[in-house]
C-alpha cells in the first residue's frame, strides 16, 4: 500500500450514487482512497466497492455527529485532503444528529444553525487538524452542466416565462440558504425546497396541481423546474445535482421544463437523462446564471 500523504485522498460520503462516481474518478486519477461512511446515510455497497481494491480503498463506518473520530482516522490513514460527496439529508443533519463533543461546542458556537455555516465550521475544523477540503468536484469537472438546450425539444415561449421567473425566484431563496429550487407555472411560483430535498419539492407541485378545479384554475397544467446553486456557493459540498431522478420525478408531477445553471450544476449520467427527458417530451436547458 502507498501510505504518501500526497497519493491519498479522504471521502466522506452521504447518499446517493455521487460518492462512488467521486471514488471511480479518484481512482482514475491513481488515488488511494480512505472512505469516511455515514452510517445513516452511505450506501452499505460502499464495502463491496472497497473488496474490490482492498490495497486502495479503505472504509471506516461512522455515525453523523462523531467529528473527532472522523479526524482520527483521516489522521491515523494519513489524509491531508479529502472531499465530501453525496447528500446528507437537512433534517437528519437537525434531527438525528448525535454530537460528540467536539461537534456539540462546534454547534454553540454557530450564529445561524443553518446547512452551510454547519458544513463551513466543521470544514474550519478540519482545516485546523491538517485536512484540506476540496471541492466535491475537483474530480468530476465533465460532469459539470453545459450552456444551452441538451435535449431534443428547447423550451418554449411559456416555459422560457417561467425560467427567466424561476431563475429570479431561486437566486432569492438560494440566497437565504432556503433550498436550490423552484416550481413554476404560468408565472406562479407553486413550489419552493426547503428541507425536503429537489425530488419531494417536484413530487409536492405535482400533487398540489392534482387538487387545483380544472375548470376554476387558470394555471397551465405544465410545470417548469429550476435548480440554481447559491450566489456564493461553496463549491466544497451542497453542490447542485440532477439526474435520471430527477426526470422521473418531474413526469410522475406533470413538468415539462428543467432548468439549471451551467458550470455550477452536476449531471449525473448525462445520457440517460437527457434521453429519458426526451422520452418524456421534457426540455433540459442549462443557463449562465450568475455570470
């Protein structure tokens, strides 16, 4: 095993596909791999990728809350730099959470006990035992989103309204640590993510539509998603992602429309969304939004 502080790389992973796309991409560089797992949140899989390389990959199962364990085995495995990939759902991190000490004074300390300035002070913290935390997609950079329309179909007039709407209303809320996205039809703003997360928010529009009187409303029955990153998003965690999901949360709510910003947003398996969304009559248009 290569124990050079240089060659080796901490991931902490929360859920979802995004930390073994981070791991595959860390590999492909010739990284050695020390996986921090959440355990109420990693995929158990997690142990099975490792079996594959075990003079590579290492995964040490940990709960949320146990900060100094976290640092003494990024210490112990001589981790220098690490990343964190993956969600780690906003009402666990404010629920279930179990602090050990170190993370209980980190918690006193906060002005405002929202994601970022939880996620930042833990970040200081690593930082001042010697861990550097990358952005999350210093490894996967093609996955960023492009400029332009991806699918087939571009947005029409109507769903264009809604975008240039939803990219003022999103930038607002992004801005407020709200949540990243929006629900929009006809120029009415129907959904806003707080704590949920982007598939419940779409899930909540759809089933909030489904109550409307066909015959009192006067919504178009078409729903536009927009998904931004914050006006200063760190890009170290809490970056945006879309994929396959997303697609098939937005046609089970009736959307017809995503937008997200270019360069700020990942797509995860690019390929398979986009023709999914093709499948479904959905337009996929990725927008330089903050400039």
């Amino acid at each position: 095993m290569n124990d050079s502080k240089s060659n080796t790389l901490g991931l902490i992973a929360g859920n979802g596909h995004f930390p073994f796309l981070l791991l595959d991409a860390a590999r492909a560089h010739g990284l050695r791999v020390v996986v921090a797992a959440i355990k109420e949140e990693t995929d158990p899989e997690m142990d099975a990728r490792a079996a594959t390389e075990p003079e590579h990959i290492r995964v040490h199962w940990l709960s949320l809350g146990e900060l100094s364990k976290l640092i003494e085995t990024f210490q112990r495995e001589g981790v220098t730099r690490a990343v964190m990939a993956g969600q780690v759902k906003h009402k666990q991190i404010f629920s279930s959470i179990r602090p050990d000490w170190r993370l209980a004074k980190l918690l006193l300390n906060l002005r405002t006990r929202n994601t970022d300035m939880l996620l930042g002070a833990v970040a200081k913290v690593l930082e001042d035992e010697g861990i550097t935390l990358l952005s999350s997609t210093a490894f996967l950079e093609p996955m960023l989103a492009p400029a332009g329309v991806l699918t087939q179909r571009a947005p029409d007039a109507t769903e264009s309204s809604d975008i240039e709407y939803g990219l003022r209303v999103a930038r607002g809320i992004a801005g407020f640590d709200l949540g990243q996205t929006v629900v929009v039809a006809a120029g009415v703003c129907v959904a806003v993510e707080a704590m949920e997360g982007t598939d419940a928010t779409i899930a909540r529009a759809g089933a909030l539509f489904r109550t409307l009187d066909d015959d009192a409303s006067t919504l178009a029955r078409r729903l536009t998603v927009v998904k931004v990153a914050k006006p200063n998003q760190d890009m170290r965690f809490d970056v945006p992602v879309v994929g396959v999901p997303t697609i098939a949360a937005m046609r089970e709510a009736g959307a017809t429309c995503l937008c997200v910003e270019a360069g700020r947003t990942l797509i995860f398996d690019c390929d398979a969304m986009v023709a999914a969304a093709d499948e479904a009559g959905i337009a996929i248009t990725g927008d330089a939004i903050f400039g």
